[in-house]
C-alpha cells in the first residue's frame, strides 16, 4: 500500500533500482584500436573530467578580455588547454546536452527543446557515458542532466554507475520537489541520488563540485568518467552575497553583478576540482574539457560583456552558440594553443572516444567528426577539411524549415536561410553580404534543406514517452517539466498534458498534489479515452484516486482542478502499479 504523502515527501518515493544500462556499443573511432579499453598493465588510457556550466557566454571569462569578471581558475586552464576558439553548441540546454552526450544532432535523439516534454532524450541513443562504461570506465553524473527524469531517461539508466542530479531544467524550476514551497532552492537543494531524493546542505556548485571529488578519488584506480554539470550561472540568480560583492559598483546592473558572483564561485569550485585532481597525482592523466551549453543570457541592463558576438542565449548568431572550449591532457598532447577550425558539441563524444582509443561495435553512425588529429598536431590532419556545421532552435513540438537557423563552413554563416556572413572578417555579424554571393546562399540553403530532411527522418518527432508501471520505477513522478502543450508552465492554469506509455496492465493508484481551493471543486483524471472524476473538499491539497484498471499502451493523460470556471493544474502527479 502507498504511504500517505505531504508536500516535502511526495517525490520521495522515486524507485531505487538502477537498470544496467541498456549500452549497445559503438563504432571504431577514427584511430584503428583494440576493442574495448586501451591499455597495459603499466599504461591506461586516461580518465576523463568533461565541466559544463550553464549560460555562460563566451565573453563570461577573464582570458577571453573580459575586464570586470575574475576567472583565475579558468584562465589558468586555458592557458594549459588546447582552446578551439570557433567552437558552436545549441542555442539552449537540453538540445546542447543531447548533441553531447550522443555525439549526433540533437534532432535525431528526440529533443527539440528544454521543457514541454520536448527535452527527453530517446533511450534507444547510446550516451558516452554507456559506451565508456562497456569499456571499463567508472562513470559519475553531477549536476544538471535535462535529458529525462524517469525511467529509462535518468542518468542511471543511461550509463552513470553514480548520478546526483537536479530534476528537469534547473533547480527553483517546476520540476524541483520544493518549487511551490520556496524560492531559494540553490542553497540547501532536493536532489536526486541514485534515483532517490535526498536533502543536501550547503550551495549547489559546492554540493556537486564536492560529491565530483569525492567520486573521483574513490575510483581513481581505475579510469573514470567524470560529469561535472553545475547549473550556475542559470537563473534565479542566487549565490553566496560574499560572491557577489565584488561586482556592486556604478555603472553595473544588479543582475549582471549577481551573474558574475555566480561565474566567480563556479571558477572556485572548479580551481578546487582541479587542485583535488593534481593532490591525488591524476592531473597528469586526466583529459579535462571544460565547455558552456550555449550563450549568455540577455539581463536587464544589457551590460554584460559579450567579446563583440552579436545575439544572446536562444539566438543563432554567434553570441547565442559560440561557446569556449578548453582540453586539457598533459600526457597526451602539448596545450598552451589555438585552434580556430570549426568544431561543435557533437564532436566532442567521438573525439573523447577516439583519445581513449574505445573501439565497439555497432553505435549509431556520429554526426560530429573526432577532433584527436588536431589535438595531436598530427601532420596528417593538415589540411584539415573544410566541413559544414548546423544549428537551430526554437519552440514547438516539430522545427519548421529555417526558423531560427544557422549552417557555418569555415568562412560563411548562412542564418535563417536569408542572411550571409563572412566570419573570415565579420565575426560581429554585421554585414548581410547576401545579396553579394547568391551562389553561397544557394550553396548553403541546399546544404541546410538536405540535412533538415535527414535528421528528421531518423525518428520522427513523436513524443519520448514516460513510462508508468515499470519494475524499475514505481511509482513515476509527473512534473509541468514534461506536461506538453502547457500556456505557462509555472502558471497555476498551465493546463497541459502528459504523453505516457502503462508499462502493464493492471490496478494502479494516482495522488495528485495542488493548489488547495477555496470552495468545492472536482477533480479529474483522463487517460486517454477514460475520465474519472471526484469531488476535493476546500483546504485540500492532495488526493488519491484508486482502483484505476489500466490496459498497457501508450496514452494521453491529462489531470486537472475545475472549480466553477476555473481549472487549475496539478502540481505533481504520483503513478503507482499496486
């Protein structure tokens, strides 16, 4: 039987389980090696440190010339990196995360956005974390996910032996357990580990920069992959006051000050992983790739230093997608240089395959090429190809044909199907020399409609499901996270619906957790043709409905308060297989 839920518990009681992920493995890399991990008894190959923040810009550094913002720890790490300093992501989160973690464009794997159900990441796509994983490495999620919350989604079903992560988009978002009950959810936040929640003590960078290290120097004996996702700088803009401090001066938006307290305690975290790393001996012997997800986000104010790139996070041009990305191995190649060709987030699973010489078997072909011959400075990587890149975003259950789009060669940038840039002397994307070179656009347009048609094709845009009734999550949380179709989705009213598939028939229980009306009203239950109803006294905030005789496939459900003209949404909704 279920145990009675308040407010704080009712995510408590996500399943424990974790499913051995289902890896299939993945192609040669571009470097003929053995199967499996490379290596000898005196020679391994290396560990692997991947460091991801959140809507930090290109200009969001002090190497990169900004002249108020104090990065010390990562100016130090791009002075010893390999930097690509044309290096493109998404225009937005999850689609970022997805070309990561796949090595394929994110519109092959499921997501086309970062809420709405939209930011689910197919289970039939092999993650990084899978393929090194079947190749002996110990795999560590922590952080910021944003590829699924439920099975077989979460981290722990997708490759990562230990996964401490936040729900859905970000902390102090509708997915987070404490979202309706308190706003300053970056300090002491409900996460989930191992897929079950738990409350930790202290700020989130902190929490995740601490529980990396601690993973880190448990597994150090044999290679380990290391996940580091904070979710700073996103919004809210909450950090530490003695962060911020520095940035209160004349002239500087208050958001633009608590965004760079929040990039200065991010780099101290980061200056603590790696000082932990070289403490342990493995600085050595760990590839270190720091990257950001996409550009900055546009405050009030618009003071906040961009290098000159024009557009803002969601955007296409530059300052939307253009992103630093430093690599950092001292036993496998010199740093302290640049390399301008263009490279891209899909790149960067291949590249890592291929610099741990992993060789499987049978991995969905990559759309990003592996990057080691220019990392090695191999003379047979010169000339490097020219290659066409492709990029878009915007909101909505299916991308449209150019809508907020980009495809980059090395020189040209062709956005929206109609505007022309030369990046070889325009990087600020201020002259449309369209009309100059039809024959480009011409050129590019062909290209863009060409992959547009393929990436399209591989599986649709169906909806990746939430699975109800499994063994290896029961019950299953829904959130507004997931909810399509929602007007708003932090909006009492954001109505919605959640596309689910009942993993067996059988009897099921559903408690849904709202907003407590004032008078009588009803609540209902519709999966798909089948609707229940039962009245919610005033002052409720809960309700169970059972003995719900479900048949197994895929259905709508949608859930809802109506009370007189006014239908309010739940805030979670709890599936439990009796």
């Amino acid at each position: 039987m279920m145990p009675s839920l308040n407010r704080r518990s009712f995510l408590r009681n996500a399943s424990t389980g974790i499913i051995g992920a289902a890896v299939a493995s993945g192609t040669a890399c571009a470097e003929d090696a053995p199967a499996g991990m490379a290596g000898t008894a005196t020679q391994r190959p290396p560990n692997i440190l991947l460091i991801i923040t959140d809507d930090q810009g290109y200009g969001d550094l002090g190497c990169h010339g900004n002249p108020i913002l104090k990065t010390p720890h990562l100016d130090r790490l791009h002075e010893e990196s390999v930097r690509f300093t044309r290096f493109y992501t998404c225009p937005v989160c999850s689609p970022t995360r997805a070309c990561l973690m796949t090595g394929r464009y994110n519109y092959r794997t499921g997501v086309v956005d970062t809420y709405a159900g939209r930011s689910m990441m197919d289970p039939e796509e092999k993650t990084i974390a899978a393929l090194l994983k079947d190749a002996g490495y110990t795999t560590g999620i922590f952080g910021k996910w944003h590829l699924g919350d439920t099975w077989p989604l979460r981290p722990m079903d997708r490759g990562f032996d230990e996964a401490l992560v936040h729900r859905g988009g970000g902390i102090a978002q509708p997915s987070d357990p404490e979202f309706f009950v308190r706003q300053d959810t970056y300090f002491n936040p409900m996460l989930q580990h191992n897929g079950r929640q738990e409350r930790y003590t202290g700020y989130c960078s902190d929490i995740f920069a601490t529980a990396a290290l601690a993973f880190m120097e448990t597994h150090q004996e044999k290679p380990f992959f290391t996940y580091l996702a904070f979710n700073a700088p996103h919004t809210p803009l909450q950090v530490p006051e003695e962060d911020v401090a520095p940035y209160k001066m004349p002239g500087l938006n208050e958001e633009t000050a608590r965004v760079y307290g929040m990039i200065t305690n991010t780099d101290y975290h980061i200056g603590r992983v790696l000082k932990g790393l070289s403490d342990m001996g493995l600085e050595r012997d760990t590839l270190v790739l720091f990257m950001t997800d996409n550009g900055a986000q546009q405050l009030a104010g618009n003071d906040r230093y961009t290098a000159g790139l024009r557009g803002w996070k969601g955007s296409v041009y530059d300052g939307g997608i253009r992103v630093p990305c430093f690599i950092r191995w001292p036993n496998g190649f010199s740093g302290g240089r640049d390399i301008d060709r263009i490279a891209a987030a899909i790149d960067i699973t291949p590249t890592l395959l291929s610099l741990c010489a992993v060789s499987l078997p049978n991995t969905p072909a990559f759309d990003g090429a592996p990057l080691a011959p220019l990392l090695r400075e191999s003379p047979a990587a010169l000339p490097w190809p020219d290659r066409t890149l492709f990029f878009q975003w915007h909101r909505g259950d299916m991308p449209e044909a150019f809508k907020n789009s980009a495809v980059r060669n090395q020189r040209w940038k062709l956005v929206n199907g109609a505007e022309l840039y030369d990046m070889s002397g325009d990087p600020a994307e201020e002259r449309d020399v369209a009309p100059l070179y039809p024959e480009i656009v011409k050129e590019l347009r062909d290209a863009y409609l060409n992959w547009f048609q393929d990436v399209g094709s591989t599986r649709g845009y169906g909806p990746v499901r939430i699975h109800a009734g499994s063994a290896q999550e029961n019950p299953v949380v829904l959130t507004r996270q997931d909810a399509r179709d929602a007007a708003n989705w932090t909006s009492k009213q954001a109505g919605g619906f959640w596309e689910i598939r009942v993993e067996e028939t059988g009897e099921y229980e559903v408690t849904v957790l709202f907003d407590a009306p004032v008078e009588t009203a009803i609540l209902f239950l519709k999966l798909g043709e089948k609707e229940l109803r039962q009245a919610v006294a005033p002052g409720e905030s809960n309700a169970v409905l059972k003995h719900l005789h479900w048949n197994a496939g895929d259905y709508r459900l949608e859930c809802g308060i109506v009370s007189g003209d006014l239908k309010t949404s739940p805030q979670f909704i709890q599936v439990f297989k009796k």
